[in-house]
C-alpha cells in the first residue's frame, strides 16, 4: 500500500484482530500484513505500548516444546478500539468525499 498509515489506525487493526481471538506474535503480524506493509520489528514495539496502557494482556502457551506469548484485549483496549471505529467511519468519510464525491451530510 502507498498510502502513510498512521500509529492510530495500526492500533485499531491490531485490536480489531484481538477482538475476535488472541494470537500470538507471529500470526498476529501475519493478519496486520494482510491489510499494511509492516515488519514484526514494528508491530511488537506497538503490542508492548499497548500493553502498558492496559490495552492488552499477554500469556504463554506451550507449542511444541516452547512458549509462544499470546496477546488479548482487555475491556479498556475493547473501549479504545470502539473510539477509533468512530474516528475511523468520520475520517474515511471525509476523505471519501474528496476521493469519489461521497456525502458528508450522510
């Protein structure tokens, strides 16, 4: 993808993902790339200022004789992620709007 993407919207991906289920590192960098070219070097110093803010949890699995860390939202990353929805659905309008001449009244 082109387009800059910012610190916000990479936040509400990985949140978005979490909602659905935990993952650990690996997949969950793998999900993210699906939708914006990041590294896994980008995305974990992301999970751990998430996590200092008690967006999320971590906790280990035993796989095939390791550990993988597994990430989960908490219920303040469930309310961060629904105030980035909303910011999301105003900015995506405003910018439809100038892109393919949406309605910004509704």
């Amino acid at each position: 993808m082109t387009f800059q993407l910012g610190s916000a919207l990479l936040d509400a991906c990985v949140l978005a993902i979490l909602e659905k289920e935990d993952a650990y590192g690996y997949s969950l960098t793998q999900q993210v790339q699906s939708v914006m070219d990041i590294s896994e070097s980008t995305l974990y110093p992301v999970l751990r200022r998430l996590q200092k803010v008690d967006f999320l949890t971590t906790y280990d699995q035993p796989f095939q004789g390791r550990n993988r860390r597994y990430y989960r939202i908490t219920q303040d990353g469930r309310l961060r992620l629904l105030e980035l929805l909303t910011e999301w659905q105003i900015y995506k309008k405003k910018v439809d709007s100038v892109l393919i001449g949406g309605n910004l009244d509704g």
